[in-house]
C-alpha cells in the first residue's frame, strides 16, 4: 500500500497536533540566536558534540515578568507623579505639561508613533480617584501635551463619564472617572508612517476578498462578490471568483483613527492618496483558499513575514478543507491569529451555533492553546485589542459584508492593533525578494520586506544567490514604500527597488539583497535544523524529499541524514537537508516549513553546512544495523535456497 493510501490513526495524528505548541514557542526562543549578516561565519562551526548554534551572549526573555518592572518595586524615589501633572493648574503648570509631553512621546516611541492611555489610572494599576471634572481637567492637559508633539487623541472608551463611547457594562465597584485613549502622532514623513501587515487566510468560498473590497472601499457588498473584484489581479481570477494568486491591499487610518476613504461614494482612493492621509496603514496579503493553490499561499505566508493572521471561516461551512491547514501554519510560524466569521446573514442560528462550538474546540485544543473571545460590543473590543500583545488571546468577530454587522468593530479593533515585532535597525542590512517586476522606463524592480538594519536610494548593494551561488553588485536606483518614492526605508518595513542594469530574468523570488561587504556572504546547499514532524502517514528516513520553505525560498529538499533510524508523526529530531537545485543563503534561527502536499513539518536551522565525517548517528549504530539486517537477510536467503533445492 503506497504512502497516499495510508491512513494515519487518531492517536498519531493527535501527537502530532499536541507537540505544535510547545515547538513553535521554542521556536520563538531561538529566534534570538539568529546572527547579524555580518557575523555569519562565525557562528557556522559545528561544535565537537555534533551541530550547535555556538555560544550566545543574549539573555532569554521572558515577557511574563515584565509586571514586576510596571509596580514599581525599585528602590529609586522617583516615581513619576502622573496625577499631580494631569490636575496642575498652579502657575507652574507650563514646566508639568512639558513633562507630561515628554511622558507621552517616550510611549509613542515605544509604540512606533501611538500609544494607548489608561487615563485615572496610575502605571501599577491603582486609580486616581478622579471626579467627572478633574477628568475634563486631565483629558484637556493631555490634549494640550498632544497638541505640542503634534499627535491627535481619540476617546475609545470611557467609565463613570458620560457620553457616545460610555463603556455598556457598569462595574459597580469602579465609582471614579476613567478611560482609555489613543494618542497617535502625526508622521513627519512618509517613511514614518505605522505599518502593520496581516496575513488573511481561510477555506475557498470563506469570504476572504470580499471582506477585504468591504473593509477597504467602504462599500457593502451584494451578496455575489461584487466587493472582491476590485481586488483581484487575473482574468482568470475575476470569471471563477476564486483568487490563486497572492494579492495586496492597504488600508490606512488617520491620526484621530478615521478610516482614510474617498468624499465621492464608490470611488476607491489609490495607495499614494492612502499613504500620504494616513498615520497608520495596515497591509493585508489577501492568500488563495484552495488546495490547489496551498504552495502559494505557504509562500505569501512565510515572505510577508505579517504581524497578525486572520483566519476567516464561513459560518454556513465551519472549519473545514484548507481552514485547518491555514491555522496550523500560523501556529507554527506563531503569529497572533484573530477569527473572522463571515456570512451570519444567511447562516442559520444552530448552524453557526455548531461552527462556533468547532472553533471553540479547535482553538483551545492542546496543540493551539488559545483563549477564543467571542467580541460583540465596542468595550470588549477595545479591551482585546489592548491585550492582544499575548499570543495566547484570539478574538472572534461575527459579520455580515451584506447588511454590514460588526464590521464597525473590525474596524475599530484594526485600528486600535498596538504594532507586533522585533527588527533591529542597528544590525547590518537584509531584505528578501517575495516578487519581481519589470516596469516600463524604470526597469527591473523587487519587492519584500526588510529583515534588519537601514537602506538608502543611491546605496551599492549585492542581490543573490544565483544558480551557482553567486551575488550580483548593483545599486538601487529608487525606492518605493506602498507606492510613494521615500529616500529610506528601515527594519520591518515593506518595499520595492529599482535597481540598476539587472535584468528580471536574472532575479528570483527568494534572494536576498545584502549590503557590499569585503568578504562574500556565504550560500549553503545543506543545513541541520531541529524539526518537528506534524502528520506524516508512514516513516521518513534519509532519502526523503520534500518541499521546503524558508522565508521567500521554495525548494525541493532531500533528507541526508537524520539522528535516528527513521521519524514518525509527532517526533523531535535533528535532520540535515541539502537542496536539490542551488544553494540558498540562510541564517541560523531561521524558520523552516517543509510539506509533501499537505504540511509534514516545522523545525529551526541549527547549523550551516554539514560534514559527512561527522554523521548525526554514531557510526557504531549505523553498522549494528546494517550487520543484524544482514544476518537476518543471510538466514532469510538460506531457508530459500533451501526450499528451492527441494524442489
């Protein structure tokens, strides 16, 4: 019975599902010990115990007792008088409003440009204790700071104060005045401006462009995909209503967190108009649904590299087909996911019901470990968002893209989203191709997203590998960010190059564009990585093949050699791998996501290159195999021979 025919058991399956979690929070870990471009050699040794990432001076982090740090246990008297500088009406009020200021642009810089603030609240979480007037008098003191650092405020919720965002449920301990407020800055440049990229995955038919076409245009849909067409970016595309490819679209919020949209109604703004009127522009990577298309859509989710992954489910369907491949990867790749369930206005209310039941199951079965929360008014909006820093919350959203339900708490929720990620713009320049262009008058362009450090127009760079392992020097001639021209573009940012006398054929998706350097980076054909093997119907042994993904880079990889005689579903192994057709340049610390079809495996590189004389198994192992499979041939062979002369 071949491989395809092979069911797996529900207990194999499930080990494979339960060990996802933890792998993907280790995973995370070793992040961390990813190198700096310029350091790579270095940290390729092998060490004489087998394959090691080498010795690390970076500190775990552990996020969990970052509490300690907010209640103020140090020993330092000077704790900051947040109340004494929101009620000062003294002569002296000028010098606290300069202080309050500089509070407030310190948690804007940390926040990338915004900040969330628990007005009546003092940083260890204690109340103020403050009045309906003396909040009048604190939110016109913020305002006035705000006014100085050129930054709007938005009201989002309110207790105990009256008015349009009053919180609905009342605390009746809670008797002070308090309330959460957006304070967001207006960007100097263009470069400046927030960008928060999120991955939109789901099952075919789940809805997925269409609640893209309703969110961005502003435009309700008419229940046949008349929002979605907008969107797509094929022919093909537009008569089966079926997307195959991986399309774009922004959305961009100004600095009071009004969603950007054309005066004239229908009339869709281009994304020069959205970049220049928005402080904050969320990009979605609109993924195709379909089986078919799965290798695209692992390739949009790995090379975008999103902050947050937004799984749609159609209430009628449930979680079905490609809606569970989609999550698992996005586990794996651990992302913050957030739940979209489209067409409530058709579905039953006991069918949506049992969909709501699966994905409570599914979300808090062992291998996702997530808290779904259900979100149905304005106040638990925006306290999800503000907590949705932890990994472990998803939130679940309820919509109609025909009668336009609870999609003004989409877009409250969207707007709200504090930014995901760590980039360090000290580190040496990377950026890593996910598309190429040939335009007209221009030449050939790349696009992706910049890894590390800084990059300017007018920069020499290399742009590599090729087929044989080499790179290319050029200079990028222009760059563009959502397509407006800015002169840099920093760590975490998507853009586009033009570069200089590079012809398209002589670029691939999966290059990476480095910095010019003395010595050459160096390309590998063969890795170690730590993997973990999520569903796989029989053993995998050296030998193996697979396609395997690493950022933008897709490519048929061949298992070499594993720690261990065979792997089953469920196992954590060391396992080298070399690429069948051209060395690629990786990291160590970089995610890997290999599949046959469906998704087999994640893991993490652990070491570049690999040294056939120092096998992952002991050699001792590998000959007591081969001699007890010999013997037990020999004897095999006997009997046969022995059956045969009687005859």
């Amino acid at each position: 019975m071949s491989a395809k025919q092979q069911k797996q058991s529900l207990h194999e399956r499930r080990k494979g599902e339960l060990a996802l979690s933890d792998f993907a929070d280790y995973v995370e870990r070793q992040q961390a010990h990813r190198p700096r471009p310029g350091e790579r050699g270095a940290s390729v040794a092998p060490s004489d115990s087998g394959y090691s990432t080498g010795q690390s001076t970076i500190t775990e982090d552990h996020a969990e007792l970052d509490i300690i740090d907010q209640l103020g246990l140090s020993d330092a008297a000077s704790q900051v008088k947040l109340k004494e500088w929101l009620l000062d009406t003294s002569s002296d009020s000028g010098a606290t409003l300069q202080q309050l200021a500089g509070l407030l642009q310190a948690r804007m810089d940390e926040g990338h440009g915004e900040t969330l603030f628990d007005m009546g609240q003092e940083d260890n979480g204690e109340s103020m204790g403050f009045s309906i007037e003396q909040w009048n008098i604190a939110l016109d003191r913020v305002r006035q700071a705000a006014s100085t650092l050129k930054a709007d405020i938005r009201v989002l919720l309110t207790y105990n104060v009256g008015g349009d965002v009053e919180a609905s449920t009342s605390n009746p301990k809670l008797k002070d005045s308090q309330g959460k407020l957006l304070i967001r800055q207006s960007p100097a440049t263009v470069e400046d401006v927030i960008e928060t990229r999120i991955a939109v995955v789901g099952n075919v038919d789940a809805g997925k462009s269409t609640m893209l076409g309703v969110l961005v245009k502003g435009n309700l849909d008419d229940g046949r995909g008349r929002a979605r067409v907008n969107l797509f970016r094929h022919k093909h595309e537009i008569e089966s209503g079926r997307t195959s490819s991986v399309g774009m679209e922004i959305m961009g919020f100004d600095t009071k967190g009004e969603t950007v949209a054309s005066n004239v109604p229908g009339r869709k703004l281009t994304w020069e108009e959205i970049g220049k009127r928005s402080a904050k522009v969320i990009s979605f990577t609109d993924l195709a649904g379909h089986e078919r298309y799965l290798r695209t859509t692992v390739f949009g989710l790995l090379s975008s590299s999103p902050n947050y992954c937004l799984l749609m489910v159609a209430a009628n369907n449930g979680l079905i087909g490609m809606s569970k491949e989609h999550l698992g990867i996005a586990l794996a790749l651990n992302v913050p996911v957030m739940v979209v369930i489209t067409k409530i206005d058709i579905c039953p209310p006991q069918i949506l019901q049992e969909t709501i039941t699966q994905l409570t199951r599914i979300l808090k079965s062992p291998g996702a470990r997530k808290i779904p929360i259900f979100i149905k008014s304005r106040e638990e909006t925006v306290q999800t968002a503000t907590q949705f820093v932890s990994q472990r919350i998803c939130p679940i959203f309820q919509v109609s893209n025909v009668t336009g339900e609870s999609l003004d708490l989409v877009r409250t929720f969207l707007n709200i989203l504090p930014h995901h990620g760590h980039y360090d713009a000290q580190a040496p320049f990377e950026f890593h191709v996910n598309d190429t262009f040939s335009v007209p008058f221009v030449g050939t362009v790349v696009s992706g997203v910049v890894k590390s450090g800084v990059i300017h127009a007018g920069d020499t760079i290399l742009l590599g590998p090729d087929s044989l392992g080499q790179f290319t020097t050029t200079t990028i001639r222009s760059i563009e960010r959502k397509r407006i021209p800015v002169p840099v573009c920093s760590a975490g940012q998507s853009a586009s190059f033009a570069l200089r006398r590079i012809r398209r054929k002589d670029v691939r998706k999966g290059m990476v564009v480095l910095p010019k350097l003395d010595t050459p980076p160096k390309v590998h054909r063969e890795f170690v990585a730590e993997v973990l093997i999520l569903s796989h119907a029989t053993t995998i042994r050296p030998r193996y093949q697979a396609m395997l993904h690493v950022g933008p880079v897709s490519q048929t990889c061949a298992i070499i050699d594993i720690d261990r005689e065979f792997i089953r579903t469920g196992d954590r192994a060391t396992v080298a791998f070399r690429f069948v057709q051209r060395p690629e340049y990786l990291a160590i610390g970089d995610r890997i996501l290999f599949r046959e079809g469906r998704t087999k495996g994640l893991g993490i590189v652990k070491a570049l290159g690999f040294d056939e004389e120092k096998p992952l198994r002991p050699r001792e192992e590998q000959e007591g195999e081969k001699e007890k499979n010999g013997a037990g041939g020999s004897r095999e062979g006997g009997k046969a021979n022995g059956k045969g002369g009687g005859k």
